[in-house]
C-alpha cells in the first residue's frame, strides 16, 4: 500500500468536516466539524513528515494542535457566553450583522 | 514499531489497519455530522479521533499520537461534552435546513471540493517516501525537542503567549460580573404581574400524586397536558411523557363501574375502546 | 503738432465725459448735462480743427492715420488700434459731433426734469465716443467694437426709463436684433481674415479683387446683414419703432440721424468689396429698394408721430442703402442723402419733441391738431424739416434724393428701372405720409383733451435752449443740399475715398427730376385731400386691411413673435425638460440602478455566518480548480 | 538651489488653510482676516512668479525636480509655461476677492457652541482649494497633477454640501437635501472622471515607464516613444474624459448648474472661475501634448460637442428661473468655447482659449458675485422675485449689467478678445462650425438681457423696495473686477504676450499650422 492513501484519507475527512461545518447550526456541532478538519490536516502533515523524511511536518502538526486548543477553549467560551445571552446555541441566531 | 514500516511501502499489516480503520475514522466522521444529538456527535469524533491517533503512531509520530489521544480525546473532547451538558439540548440539534439552497449548496461545495482535492493528490506524483527513520533515529521526542527548541523556537513561545492569551480570554468571555443588584422576589413578582403572564409560580409536573417524575407533564383540569410544568430542557429535547390519555381512560373506567352498579345503560362503547388502547 | 494727434482725442472727449458723469455720481448732478454738451462740443472743435487741416491738403493726401497701440496681437492675428481720417470718416466726425452737440444742448432743456438727467448725459457721451470710433476704426475688428458699443449706448438709452416695461423691453429687444446683425460682421470679419489673413481696411482694400468672387459674396452678404441689423433695414427692421420709448433726443441723435446710418457707412466703406461682388450688391440694393417702400407704408398708418418719423427713417435709409448697393454710381448720394437727412430728420425729431414737450409727452397725432399757433418756432422749424424730406426744390432732401432716383434708373437694364420706380413710389409715399404728419400735427382744428387726471395740455414753445439747435438744424436742412451739390462739392470731397462713376441712365436727369416732382405732387396732394380738407377722427378709425397690417408692422413683428418668441420659449422650455429628465435622467438613472443593485446584492448578505461560509468553501473550490487547470495546462 | 518660489505659492496658502483652521472658536473675525492676509500674500507671490517668468524663455521656468516615489518614477516636478502662469495668476487673483464675497457668509448661525466652527472651515477650505489647484497648474509630473486634481474634489465637496444660501424658499432641511444632493453629483461627477483618469495614468506609465510630462512629450515628439495609435486614443479618451466632466462638456455638464446652484456665491465663483480652469488647462496641457495624434483624431467629435456646449447652454440659460443656475448654464456655453478654441488647433484659437479662461474668470467672478450680493439682500434665487431693483440700488444694477455685458463678450470687455479669438480660430479651419458658434452670442445676449430687464428694471418690486446699495466691503469686490474687464477688453497684449510662446509650443506639439490665408494680404 501506498502511504499516499493516507492523503485521500485526510482529504476525506477534511471535506467531511468543512461540508459539516455548513449545514450544522448547532454551533458545538459546528466546532467539532472543525476539529475534524484540523485533525485531517494533521494527518497529512503527519504523512509529509514520512514523505520527506524529516520532522518539521510533525512540528507543525503539534503547533497545529496546541492552536486548536486554544481556539477551542476561546470558542467554547463564547458559545457558553452567547447561549447564556440568547438561550440557543444555534449559529444562525448570531445574525446581527445583517443590516 | 520497527523503523521499516515508515519505509517507501507499507507492510501488509499496516494496509490491512488502514483499511479497517480507516472505514471507522470515515463512518466516525460522518456519524459526527449527522448525528442528531450533539452527545452522539461527540462520541464519534472522539472515535475518529482514536484512530488518527493510531494513524499517527503507524506513521512514525509517536510523540504526537500520544498527544493526540491524551491531550484532543481525553482533553479537549471532554471540554466538549462538558459544553453539550452546559448548554444542554436546543432546537439547534434539528438537521432541518433552515437557509434556503443552503444544503445543496454546500453538498454541492463539498462534493466538489473533495473531488477536487482528490484529484489533486492523484494528480500530484508522490512516489518519493523518504520514511522517518533517518528523522527518528535518535528518538521521535527527541528530535521532535530538538527542533522545537532551536528552529521553531520563536514559534512555540509565541503559542505559549497565545495559550495563555486563549485562557484568560476564555475567562473574560464566561465571567459574568454583575453590574446591577440582582432582583428581589418582590420584585420579580411584581414584573410578572406587571407582564400579565404566569402571575402565580409555575405549576408543578406530576398528576395527582401517582406520577411525580420531572418528565411529566401536569394535566391540566380538562384532562390535557401543560407544557408549562416540564423543564424546558426536556420539553426541546421531547423527552415529555404524556400520561393524559391514561388519566381519562381511568376516569372513564371509573365512571362505566359506576354506571355498571347504578345498572345503567352503557355509554360509548366506542370511547370505552379507545381509551382502553390509549392506556396500553 | 501734428494734426494726426488730434484723431484720438476727438474720441477721448466724450469716452472722457461718460467716465466722469457715470463714475462721478451724485456730486455732479448738478452739472452733469453741461460737462456732457462740453466735451461733446470739444470733440466738434477738434473735429472742425481737422476738416481744415484736410481742406488744406491735396485731396489725394487728406488720409490721416493715426497708431495708437497693438490690440491683439496673437500669432498671424493683428488687431491694432489705429484710426484712420479720411473724407468719409471726417464727413461722418462733422456730422456727429455737429448734430450730437446740437442735440446735448436740446436736451439739456428736455431732459431738465428728469432725476437721472447726468446719467442722461454720460450715456450721449459714450454713444458720440462709440459712434467716432466705428467711424475711424482702420480695421474692421475695431470698428466692430463701435459697432457694438453705439449698440449698448443704444440698448441704454432706449432703455432709459426703465421703469417703464415697454421701454426696458424695446431696449433689449433693439440689442437683440442688433446682435442678429453683430453676428453678421463678427462672421464677415471671420471670412475676411481666413480670406485676407487682416482685416485692416487698408490691405483688405487693396486686395480685394485678388479674392475668389464667392467669398466676396458671401462677405458682402455678411456685411448686409449687419448693416440690416443697425439700420434697422428688413428682415431685421422690427426693433426701430419699438425704439421710441426712448426720450425723443435719443430718436433724433442715434435712431435717425447718426447711429442707424452706420450700415450705409459701412457699406460704402466696404465698396471695394462690394464692387467686386455683383450679387451682394444686387441683394444690398433689394434690401435697400424693399425697405424704403416697407418703411414709407409703416409710416403712412402710424399715429404715434414718433413712430411715423421711426417708419420715415427706416425708408429713408432704404434710399441710402439702395444707393449704396448702386456701386460706385451711388455712393457719394448715399452719404450725402445721409448728411441731409441727419440734419432734416434730426430736425424732425426736435420738433416732435417740442411738440411733445408741449404736450405733456403725448405723442398721438390724433390728439394734436392746430399747434401751429402755440409753438410757432417749432412749427417753422418743422416744416422746413418737413419741405426738406419730401424733396421740395431747392432744399436738402430734393437734391440728394433726386440724385438716388436718378443714379437707381442709371444702374441701368430692368433692375433699373424697377428701382428707380421703387424710389419714385417712394418719393410720393414719402410726401404722403410726411404731408399727413404735418397736416395732423399743426393744422386743423385742436383735439386735445384732458388726460384722465384732467389735465389739460397747454401748449407751449419750448425754451431757448432747445429752439436754437431745432433752428440750426433747420438751417442745415433747408441749405445743405445746395451747397454740396452746386459745384458739385460734395463729389469731389468724396470721390477719391468712394470713387465715382457717372453710370447710363436712361432717362435724362431732367426727367427724372420731372417725375419726381410729379410724384411729389400726387403725395402731397393725396394727404391733402385725405387729412387737410376733412377733420382727423381723434379715435383712428378701423382702416383697410393694408392699413391695419401696417399698423402693426405690416405684420413682421407678429412674425417674429409666433416664429422667434414663442418658438424659442417652447424649444428652451423643452430644452429645460431634457435637460432634466434625459440628460440628467440618464445619470439619475445609473445612480438609481446601482442603488437599486446594491439593494439586491444586500440581500445576499443575510447576516447567517453559514451562508458565509458556503461561498467562502465555493471560492476555495475554485481556487483548487483553478490551480488544477493552470498545472494542468 | 534657488527659492523654490512655485512650491511657495502652493505651500502659503495650505498652510494658511491649516493655520484658519486652527483658530480658536471665538475668533471667527481673525480667521476671515488671517484667510484674507494669506490670500493676498499668495496673490504678491504670483505676482513675483509673473514678473519673474520670462515670455522669450524655456518652454517652462521656475522650474524644481525632486524625486518622490522612486520605484514609479514619480516625481516632485513643478514648472510653469505661459499658460499656467496665466491661470496661476488669475486664482490667485481671485481668492481674496472670493475670500472678501464671502466674508458673512459662513457666520454660524447660532453664537452659543465653542466647538461649532463653521467659518473658520468655510475659509481653510477654501484655501485648500487654491492651493491644490494652484499645484495642478504648476505640475509638469502627471501623477503629482492627478494626485491634485483629485484631491480638490475633497474640500470642494465640503463646500459646496456644508454651506449654502441663507434664506431658502423651501426651508432649511429641504436646502440641505438640495445641496447633499448637488454635493455628492458633484463628488460622484468627478471622481468618476477621475477614476477613468486613474486607468489612463496607469496605462501611461505601463507605456511610457514615468510620469514627467516633459520627458514624455519630448521622447514623442522625437519619436524615441512609439505608441500604438489604439493605446494612444485609448489613453487620451480617458485624460480627456476627466478633464470634460470637469470643464464641463455636454453632455457631462449637469453636476454644473446643481452645484452653482446649491453653493453660496463665492463657492459658485470657486467652482467655475477657479476649479473648473483646471479642466480647459489640462485639456491643453496633458491631452494635445501626450497624446497628439489621437487629439486630432477627436478633434471632430470633440468640436461638435464643444458646439452642442455652447448652443444647448445658451439655449437654457434662457429657460432657466434661477439667477444661479442661469449663470451655470452661461457658463457651459462659455467652456463649449475654450474647448471649441483648444481643440480648434490654430494658434488664434489656442491662444483665445487660454485667454477665455482668464476672461472668462474675471467676468463670470464680476457677474456671479453681484448676483450673490443681490440675493444675499432679498434672500431668493428666482428671477420672478425681483424687479425694479435699478431704482432702488443703482450701483449694483450698474455693475451686475457690466458683469452681464462681460458674460455677453462685448467689445471694449475682455471676454469680446478673447471670444473673438475662438471664434476666428475656429473658422478659419472649420467654417462651418465657426459660423454656427457665433450663434452662440446671439443668444448671450437673450439670456443676459432677459435676466436684467426682469431684475432689475420695471416697476419696483415692494419686497425689494428697501434694498440697500452695495456696501463699501462689495464695492471692494466688485470695482477691481470690473476695472479688471476692461482693462483686458482694452488692452489684452500683456497676458498674450505671456500666452503666444508656450501656444505656439502646443501647436508645434501637435504638428499642426495655422490654414493660410486665400489672398496673402497682411503686409
């Protein structure tokens, strides 16, 4: 087997996650589609890094990591804070920038 | 694992893992998006997730498939799941589309997008697998430390400062100070009156002391169920259970025994029937 | 010092004695009017210093020339400002200066009541300083701005009692229809320069013949209509009679005896043009021939009696024009019928200003009646004027009109006796209508009647300061004639600017001599019957349709009314309306349409971050093709 | 290195602006004085400029380079040739008297708020004005000119939209809609001319590879430059393009009569006299110079639309009812004929033009602001309102009739040369053309006429019955003017004498001669 079907795997996944992305409105929904995301590209810098045989593509994968960490502590904090405010944690209740 | 699996080709295990978990990463990440229930969802993420994990280990990533099971799976995924019991069930969870071409749309999008992307990657010529083993002689950790701590080591100061920047911003946005006193009961009350709706308190669930679970509703005096009386997390996640129809049948039951003793014409065979299946 | 210095200052005179009294303000109200006659009377000074220094010379040599300064000078376009004083200008200098300070002086009486009467006085001045300048204008462009600046003196003075709406409106109207003309000279100027490359008398003269005969055409044309403009000659007559809202020493200086007799100057000063073209010739003499008999007929039917003398001036100038476009065989008549008549008609108006004076500024024929007893000076004075312009023997008029008549026959085939005829018929209206003025005005019985605020006019002769220049000019009327034509003086001043040619009448000068006094006699006669013998109704009866034509113009003005007027409100009124709705529209439209755009394009915009989302992932899309078909490619 | 005198006469009056601008709220009277002072020291500048530029010399003196954006080869590249140094005296002229116009008019209505500071605005901005667009005339880089020409659109929008008549008839918010709106078509105008601008300056640069003037017109003029001829008509419509909405040209002209309209007097005066020069100027200076060829190739186009200019805004200048706009629609018919007289191509005709600008100035200046004065003391713009107003105030009737005779180019005024210059410019290459132009004064006369015999004669209106005489401070204004237009309509030979050299550059610029005369009469 080819290694490169890890790649077709990560695409997949990836394209699984951003088509997610658009048709949840449940916005926790909505932040798990983009860890999948995150978590496809990942798997691709973890093939890189095979593929080339150096590390710097596992770098970035665990920079990766540590960022969506972070984005998802601040993430998940604003859904708590907007569904304290607007009693839903739908994606399309936060529309108030339409004129 | 020995260094040779991260060679040009895989070894026959390693294909026959791909393709076993492969199938469950995919099924993991499609049961995440239509998963009703954002529990569900969750679980199936930290499912594929699992096996990313295994995928990373498979491709000489030791250090980061650990990572990835113990820092995303047991970390951050159960972040999310203390988020979903927070927030609770909303009506959010319904898959009914509510943009118009919305969905279309974005299947289309995706569709497009992954074949794209697909054909990309078969497009690319990706022969040349060097294989990690140069990379990991001296250790995954360690060479990982190496770089981190010499080439990328502007990067990874700045991604501590935007930890903590992501934690004390996680902090401002959830605390909630209270810029006003907080109201008395007399005047709550006195709002409600003022609003004219539901002057007295809430009715209570439970009918007639036979049923006091949270999750039934009171009857109202015709017999009908009060949405009122069931929290509101149950009434959108329809977890009400509706003992009405019991209630009357009973009533009705009660009633035809009597008319029975008072030897009485039967009334409504019919009716009888019906609410004879109601209780079933 | 040279007498060349002198030109200048025959100019700066007047120019000077508008500045003063129009800058000066109410300071010099008090002798404003005898600042003007001053200036105006140095200027005839210095005009008569120069005849003499002219007189004195040989008659090939009496061109003065005088350079002041370049105008305008841009490449291969020379404008100077340099005055040229030859017999034609210098007779022109006399004439103006002379008549135009007679008139000062009558209107200082005339005008003693007036408020504004220093304004008065500034805006003669500036007339005489205009006038003198197109007179001794070298080239053409300088003459132009004469041209235009009598017109403003004009446009002024008309307009002078501009409370009233009638004479604001004559006003703008006479500068309107002269602009009509203006265009034409500022148009021959134009094709005199592109033919030319100058237009200074001088080379345009000399090379006239050099030029293809369309273009003489074409300028002479060009000239025409501006002489038709300022001569109030037709088509363009119709602001002349409307003029005469002006006060009456206004009709008498610039719209009869010097201003409206610019186009004959013009056209003889041009004869070297003309000459070489025929056809604009031919054109200048029907104009001239159709005029006399178009303004004699106004004449006839008007009771206005300034509006009558308007109508004789407009047929009189016919006479000079058709002389002028004789050629060489009638210019020197032109100008001296010119002369005569700037000094009978000027006379005329005296009068009929000292009538009106009298009469509390009535100016209906109708309501006059036996004044010959109330103002007899005004009276004598008149009827010479009025014996002068019908061509009584022996004064003015007679030898300078029979002079035209006799050099229309010697033009000579059918268009000379077709104009000669014209002017034979015009000699008769002329003394009709010239008789049935006089007859009005000074005989029969007074029908005066109190004006509405009962009261009643008491006839009475007007000062001294106003009889004496009425008197001069009476003197002038009845003897000039006679004394440029015995010995023929007058053509011998004149030939060698004009030129002469004796041309081959067909008749005998005696002949044409005996028809005109036949002529006369039927006109005068006529009048006679008509208005001598029986009472004049005071309320005009209804009159044939001629009559009533005549009395509005013989129609023309209702012409230019429906065609120009109200044409010309309806095409700006619509213009006003495309103007808005489709020039306009089409930009307010545009800025409509992205408004309307943009309302669309917002609804895409819905505010859902999903929807967002969708095109950012399609623009992705789209970009991983794009980057696949350019490797691909 | 010398006194970079053009730089000054550019940087007195922006500093001026910022140094009106600055004055406290309280002091509105120092900063009318403080705007006066620096207009009148910008005029003493041109003044030098004017004396020190030499008629007989380079094609442009006082000349400084300095470079600006390296990497595009921008430059700070100022110089004057003839025409410029015409026009550059002429805003400069123009300002104080603009400045004097106006003094009330921007008094706050109000006295209470110590920020509301609307005359020290109202005078920056006009400031502003003069010294962007003394800059556009002095520029020989044409981005720095684009830059300019641009950037005056900024304080004249502010002039035009913040300040307006006192007295409306349909009260002050339906003014203040009226005038947004003259505002913004104004903006909306220009930028769009000068968005078009931008792509040629653009392409100019792709092509030529800098943005001096003069190297470029020198490298095509010698031939070293080769543009194709579609580039070059390209890039010429879209100079010419701006610089006609901002003459303006029919059928671009309708931002014009809406924003004299809507503005107060001086600004009316600002936009026409002042702003709308550097239209016609460029025209001239960067049209027949870097594109020549493709200007002959327009050249029929262009003529006939200068024509419809000149007849279609006579023809509605007599239908219009508002003082001002008919000024406006007066004032198109006059650019149809500076155009007429660019594009003409002959040296009488070019010279004309540049000479219709300076004219043209002075005159409709003399005109517009009497008319400011008049219905500044009446309070209404409708024609209809007035009458008699001769008997009542005899001077300003007297001045406004000489503006208007200006307006109607009568001879012995200096429109008359300059007009007359067009017109035989003209004809002498295009009779035709020329011959229906003149039509053109005909009707000047009707609507000049039309407008004063129903202002200010008849009978005497009640509501103007008490009108006052014009004041010392309008006698001030005015009076120089009028002395102005006639010693130019009497002696114009200075300002050709300036004008003549840098003309007969253009037209050897665009290879063109003066037709020969049929007969060679002129000694």
């Amino acid at each position: 087997m080819n290694p490169v079907y890890y790649l077709y795997l990560a695409a997949l996944l990836f394209t699984i996650g951003a088509t997610g992305v658009l048709i949840r409105r449940n916005a926790i929904v909505v932040f798990m589609c983009i860890e999948l995301m995150l978590n496809a590209c990942n798997l691709a810098f973890v093939v890189f890094s095979r593929m080339h045989g150096n590390l710097d593509g596992q770098i970035i994968a665990f920079f990766t990591m540590v960022v969506a960490a972070a984005e998802v502590v601040v993430g998940l904090a604003i859904i708590v804070s907007l569904f304290r405010t607007r009693h839903s944690a739908s994606v399309d209740d936060a529309s108030l920038m339409k004129l | 694992m020995s260094p040779q699996l991260a060679a040009y080709t895989t070894s026959t295990g390693e294909a026959f893992q791909f393709w076993v978990l492969g199938t469950v990463a995919v099924l993991g990440a499609l049961s995440t998006v239509f998963m009703k229930k954002a529990v569900h969802s969750a679980l199936s993420l930290a499912g594929t997730m699992i096996v990313l994990a295994v995928f990373y280990l498979a491709n000489g990533a030791y250090f980061l498939g650990i990572v990835q099971i113990v820092v995303y799976t047991g970390a951050i995924m159960m972040l999310f799941l203390f988020v979903v019991m927070l927030v609770g069930v909303t009506a959010a969870d319904s898959l009914k589309e509510t943009i118009k071409g919305q969905r279309w749309l974005a299947l289309l999008c995706g569709v497009g997008f992954g074949v794209l992307l697909l054909a990309g990657i078969a497009n690319a010529s990706l022969k040349d697998f060097d294989g990690t083993g140069q990379a990991n002689a001296n250790g995954n950790v360690q060479g990982l430390a190496a770089l981190i701590f010499t080439k990328y080591v502007f990067a990874f100061e700045i991604t501590g400062a935007l930890l903590i920047t992501a934690a004390v911003g996680a902090m401002v946005l959830t605390h909630r100070e209270r810029t006003e006193r907080p109201k008395t009961q007399r005047e709550q009350s006195e709002q409600r009156v003022r609003e004219g709706k539901h002057v007295p308190p809430l009715p209570a669930p439970g009918v007639y002391a036979r049923h006091n679970a949270v999750d039934i509703a009171g009857l109202l005096p015709d017999g009908t169920p009060s949405e009122l009386t069931v929290s509101k997390t149950l009434r959108d996640r329809g977890q009400i259970r509706d003992v009405s129809a019991e209630a009357l049948g009973d009533l009705r039951a009660l009633e035809q025994r009597a008319e029975e003793r008072l030897e009485r014409t039967p009334i409504d065979p019919v009716d009888f029937k019906r609410s004879e299946e109601a209780s079933k | 010092m040279n007498a060349e210095n002198l030109i200048a200052l025959l100019i700066a005179a007047p120019l000077l004695g508008a500045a003063v009294l129009l800058v000066g303000g109410r300071r010099l109200d008090g002798v404003g009017h005898w600042i003007g006659t001053l200036l105006s009377t140095t200027s005839f000074v210095f005009g008569v210093i120069l005849f003499a220094d002219l007189l004195g010379k040989n008659p090939e040599h009496r061109t003065l020339m005088q350079h002041l300064y370049t105008w305008v000078p841009v490449a291969g376009f020379q404008a100077d400002v340099t005055f040229r004083l030859d017999q034609l200008s210098m007779t022109f200098v006399l004439l103006i200066t002379g008549v135009g300070s007679l008139i000062h002086l009558y209107s200082v009486g005339y005008m003693e009541h007036d408020e504004r009467r220093r304004r008065f006085f500034g805006y003669l001045n500036l007339f005489l300083a205009a006038m003198l300048l197109l007179v001794l204008a070298d080239n053409y462009l300088l003459l132009y701005v004469g041209w235009e600046g009598v017109g403003l003196a004009s446009y002024l003075l008309i307009g002078f009692w501009q409370h009233k709406p009638s004479a604001a409106t004559a006003a703008k109207k006479a500068f309107i229809v002269n602009r009509v003309g203006d265009m034409g000279l500022s148009i021959a100027i134009m094709l005199m320069f592109a033919t030319f490359g100058t237009f200074a008398f001088g080379p345009v003269f000399a090379h006239a013949t050099g030029a293809s005969e369309g273009k003489l055409t074409a300028i002479g044309l060009m000239l025409l209509l501006a002489a038709c403009g300022k001569s109030a000659q037709v088509p363009l007559q119709s602001w002349l009679g409307d003029a005469m809202e002006g006060p009456t020493p206004v009709s008498a200086l610039i719209h009869a005896a010097t201003m409206v007799t610019a186009g004959v100057y013009l056209i003889v000063r041009s004869g070297a043009i003309f000459n070489a073209a025929p056809d604009a010739q031919l054109v200048v003499t029907v104009v001239g021939a159709v005029t006399l008999l178009f303004g004699a007929i106004v004449g006839c039917a008007k009771d206005d009696i300034k509006k009558a003398l308007a109508g004789s001036t407009m047929s009189q100038i016919g006479y000079m024009i058709l002389a002028a476009g004789l050629g060489p065989i009638g210019y020197v008549f032109a100008i001296m019928h010119l002369v005569t008549h700037g000094f009978f008609k000027a006379g005329l108006f005296l009068g009929a200003g000292s009538v009106m004076h009298g009469m509390n500024d009535e100016v209906d024929m109708r309501k006059y009646g036996g004044l010959r007893t109330y103002m007899p000076v005004t009276f004598i004075t008149f009827g010479l004027g009025y014996l002068a312009i019908i061509g009584f023997p022996g004064l003015s008029g007679f030898f300078s009109k029979d002079k035209i008549i006799e050099a229309a026959f010697a033009k000579g085939g059918t268009e000379g006796w077709i104009l000669g005829t014209c002017a034979l018929v015009g000699a008769a209206i002329t003394a009709f209508y010239m008789t049935r003025v006089m007859l009005m005005t000074f005989f029969g019985e007074k029908r005066w009647q109190p004006d509405e605020h009962g009261h009643e006019p008491h006839p009475h002769e007007s000062p001294k300061v106003m009889t004496i220049p009425m008197i001069v000019l009476a003197v002038g009327s009845v003897f000039a004639g006679g004394f440029f034509s015995i010995g023929d003086r007058f053509l011998h001043w004149l030939e060698p600017i004009t030129g002469h040619s004796e041309g081959n009448s067909p008749l005998s000068a005696a002949a044409v001599t005996g028809a005109t006094m036949v002529c006369l006699i039927i006109g005068v006669g006529i009048a006679y019957l008509q208005y001598g013998r029986r009472p004049v109704p005071a309320v005009a009866p209804r009159g044939s349709l001629l009559t009533r034509a005549a009395r509005r113009d013989l129609l023309q003005d209702d012409f230019n009314h429906v065609v120009l007027v109200r044409g010309g409100e309806h095409l700006t009124r619509s213009l006003v309306y495309v103007d808005h709705t489709l020039v306009d529209g089409v930009v307010n439209g545009t800025a409509a349409g992205f408004g309307g755009l943009s309302g669309r394009l917002r609804k895409l915009q819905n505010g859902y971050a999903r929807s967002y989302a969708v095109s950012m992932f399609g623009g992705a899309a789209l970009l991983v093709a794009a980057t696949l078909l350019m490797r691909a490619v | 290195m010398s006194f970079p005198l053009l730089t000054a006469t550019a940087a007195l009056p922006a500093v001026g602006a910022v140094a009106t601008a600055a004055v406290p709220a309280a002091r509105r009277t120092a900063a009318k004085w403080l705007a006066l002072l620096v207009s009148l020291a910008t005029l003493v500048l041109a003044i030098v400029v004017l004396v020190r530029f030499d008629p007989g010399g380079a094609r442009y003196q006082l000349t400084e380079s300095h470079p600006w954006i390296a990497d595009f080869g921008v430059r700070y590249e100022l110089g004057v040739d003839g025409i410029a140094v015409a026009l550059l005296a002429l805003t400069a002229l123009l300002i104080p008297f603009i400045i004097l116009a106006g003094w009330h008019d921007a008094d706050p209505l109000e006295t209470g708020s110590r920020r509301w500071r609307p005359t020290q605005g109202f005078f920056a901005l006009i400031l502003a004005v003069e010294a962007m667009v003394i800059i556009s005339f002095e520029a020989t880089d044409v981005f720095l000119f684009y830059i300019f020409f641009e950037a005056m659109l900024i304080p004249m929008y502010f002039l035009i939209g913040g300040f307006g008549d006192r007295a409306h008839a349909q009260g002050e918010e339906a003014a203040s809609t009226q005038r947004s709106y003259a505002a913004v078509k104004f903006l909306l105008y220009n930028l769009v001319g000068g968005l078009i601008m931008l792509a040629a300056v653009i392409g100019l640069y792709v092509v030529a590879g800098n943005f001096s003037l003069q190297e470029i017109a020198q490298a095509r003029a010698n031939g070293s430059l080769h543009m194709a001829t579609s580039t070059e008509r390209w890039l010429f419509l879209g100079f010419f393009f701006a610089f006609a909405v901002k003459a303006p040209l029919w059928p671009l002209h309708t931002w014009l009569p809406n924003a004299m309209q809507e503005s107060t007097a001086p600004v009316a005066v600002l936009i026409t006299a002042v702003v709308d020069k550097v239209g016609t100027f460029a025209m001239l200076r960067f049209c027949l110079q870097l594109f020549p060829e493709a200007s002959k190739w327009a050249t029929p186009v262009i003529l006939v639309l200068a024509l419809i200019s000149i007849i279609y805004g006579a023809l509605l200048a007599v239908g219009q009812r508002d003082i001002k706009r008919l000024v406006a629609y007066a004032s198109i018919s006059h650019f149809g004929f500076i155009i007429l007289g660019i594009f003409a191509m002959t040296s009488q005709g070019q010279s004309g033009a540049t000479l219709y600008m300076v004219n043209h100035g002075i005159s409709t200046a003399a005109l517009m602001l009497v008319a400011g004065f008049l219905i500044s003391r009446r309070g209404s713009r409708l024609i209809a309102d007035y009458g008699g107003v001769q008997k009542v105030a005899p001077v300003l009737a007297g001045t406004f009739l000489i503006g208007g005779l200006a307006t109607l180019s009568l001879p012995g005024l200096a429109p008359f040369v300059s007009e007359f210059l067009v017109l035989v410019g003209t004809f002498t290459r295009y009779p035709a053309i020329g011959i229906v132009a003149t039509f053109g004064i005909v009707l000047a006369a009707l609507y000049t006429l039309v407008l004063y015999q129903r202002t200010m004669t008849g009978p005497v209106k009640p509501e103007v019955s008490a009108m006052p005489d014009l004041k010392a401070r309008e006698l001030v204004v005015v009076a120089p003017l009028i002395v102005l237009l006639i010693f130019l309509g009497v002696y114009p030979k200075p300002v050709t004498d300036i004008v003549n050299p840098a003309v007969k550059q253009t037209m050897s610029d665009v290879h063109k001669t003066d037709p020969k005369p049929e007969v060679e009469a002129a000694k």
